[in-house]
C-alpha cells in the first residue's frame, strides 16, 4: 500500500469531519468516499480515535502551512499580516454561507471534554498559533506599531478566541457583521495606536 | 404520564448532551438515566432532531432567566451587570475544569452545518441575546457611561462571540488567562470611558 492511501484517508476524512463533527462521521463512509478497503484504514490507524488525532495534525500542518506563509511574511507589516490572516479568512468564509469555520475550534467544543488526548492535542494546536500571533505583535512593539498598554501573548490570546467565536457565532446566524465588528473593534479599537 | 417524564428528559438529556454532543448522546443511555421507558420518549418527541430542537429551547429557558435576572437588574449600572453576568460566568467555569461551556455555542458547531432547523433556532438565541446585551449598552449609553464611538448593536456582536470564543477555547487549553484578558480587553478598553 502506497502512503498516499493515508493521505487520501486523512484527506477525505478531513473534509467530512469539518462538516459532520467526528463523531458525526463514520469510517465506513470515509472508506467509500476514499474508495479504500477497510484493512488499508486499520493499516494507518490503530482506532477510531488514533485516526482523529492524527487528524488533528493534519488540520494543523494545513493551518500552519497558511499561517506560515501570511504572518511571517516580512513585505508586510505585521499588523497588516495578522488582519489578512484572520480577517481575510472571513471572506472565504462567508462565500462558503459560513460552513464549516475552524476545525480546531470545532473539535474542542466537540472532543475535549470527552477525551482528554483530544483536549492536549488541541490545546497544543491553540498554544502553537499563540506563539505565531505573539510574534507578530512582538514585531508590530518592535517597530513603534503597537499601543503602549498591549502585551503581545495576551492579546494574542483574546484576538484567536475572539476570532474563534466570530466564526462560531457566524455558523448559527450567517450574520456577516460578526466578521466586520471583529476586524473594527480590532484593528481601529483596540491595536490602532491613538495619536 | 405526568408532564414531569417530559421535563424530566430534557433535564438529563440537557446534562448529557452539554457534555458530549447531540451526536455524541444515544437516547437510550438519556432514557436509562432519567429512569423512564422508551415509549414515553417518543409520547413527548416526535424524533431525536425533535428532541433537539427542544432542547435548545430548553437550555435558552435557562439562559434567559439566569440573564433576565442579571441584565435587567436596575441596582446595578448597565455595564456592571454585563461583566457580573458574562465575566462571573468564567469563574464558574473554572471551577468546572472548563467543562461544558455554553451549550448553545457547542450545538452551533456541532448542528449549524447539518440541520437547518437546528440552525434557525440556535440563530434566534444568539440574536435575542443580543437584543439583551445591546439593550444594557443602549442603557449604559442613555447614562453617559459608554464612549461615544461604540455602537451599542455591534458591541453586542463583539462582545457575545468573543466571549463564546473564550469558552470555547478554554475547554482546549485550560487557560484561566483567556476569560481574564477578556474582562481587561473589553472593560477597561474598549467600554472603558477615556478620561
């Protein structure tokens, strides 16, 4: 077997799981869609549960992968990288009628109050994302961009939780404004510095 | 059968399904628990999304009321009563491990996607509290206690998901830090009267 039948498994679930929510979803279901016998997923995945980790990983390297690219790339002000990263994913979002959101946000509220490998992976995955947004706004101090009275890590915290719940929010009422009051409360509020 | 059955079973199923997801929940472990038989279950609801459906009535109930007591209370200045209700809901939290969350928060990442009639109602929770919270800020407004570049309804947008993100991160890291920055962020700066 080729690894790209793990691929192929992880790439099919992936897309299901952001829809249906992991225990929404089942394997067989997977298997079909991914045209793979069932021997080939337990050749990959010891369990069910093995399986979501490493989706977990998966969502993440994609995740960091576009992060990577945006919020450390130095033509940019960082700012200006963070309000592309984030607020520019609400655009995608809303051509998509606000389905699906963050699957990392989706599998806490989902996975980790029922199983705690779930809660530490993800939280790893939030931790990862608030050194990356920590940086940024390190870099913004760093070049006289950012208001005196902001620390980085813990606007980097209330700025990814925000964004989290914007999304979450905007799944339920497919209300465009969420996205828009974010980037203002944001970006003209909170990180724009007063003259 | 007294209409306690149907009380009874939302109250246990309510309790389970905080904690592990509509999905996640079988009606029979909900009817073990709640000590009634199978028939009764479906006297009350037509089927599990009928169930649901109501249950989301049923824990709005419970969140209203909580609200209605705290948002409306005229001993206290508008601005207080929000933090009392949205900030005190933290420590709470924290003394669950950050376990449960906001069960309308969890359904909307859990249902949004896949059941439009479960989407519809989770939207019209979220936009009555936010004709709460927008009605303490239109107050706060009326007493000279908010700036003047805030608007009351998109405060509320703001300030209801960035606080459903806080939960829901949280629930993932375990991170006290996340409901204290959104006190500080949203308190002392962006409701915060500059002098």
């Amino acid at each position: 077997m080729s690894s790209n039948t793990r691929e192929k498994i992880l790439k099919v679930g992936a897309r299901a799981v952001h829809k249906k929510g992991f225990n929404g979803t089942g394997i067989q279901e997977i298997l079909t869609a991914a045209g793979v016998p069932k021997g080939s997923f337990y050749f990959y995945f010891d369990s069910k549960e093995d399986f979501g980790l490493q989706l977990v990983d998966y969502y993440s390297d994609t995740i960091f992968a576009r992060a990577g690219k945006i919020l450390e790339d130095e033509s940019m002000k960082p700012l200006d990288r963070l309000r592309k990263y984030f607020v520019g994913f609400f655009d995608i979002y809303e051509k998509n009628n606000f389905a699906y959101g963050c699957p990392i946000g989706n599998l806490s509220l989902e996975m980790a109050d029922i199983n705690k490998k779930f809660q530490e992976k993800l939280s790893r995955v939030f931790k990862r994302l608030k050194t990356v947004v920590t940086g940024c706004l390190d870099q913004a101090r760093a070049e006289g961009d950012l208001p005196e009275n902001i620390d980085p890590g813990d606007m980097a915290d209330f700025f990814i939780s925000s964004w989290e719940g914007a999304l979450l929010q905007m799944k339920a009422t497919k209300d465009p404004n969420l996205g828009k009051v974010f980037d203002r409360f944001m970006f003209e509020g909170l990180l724009a510095k007063r003259q």
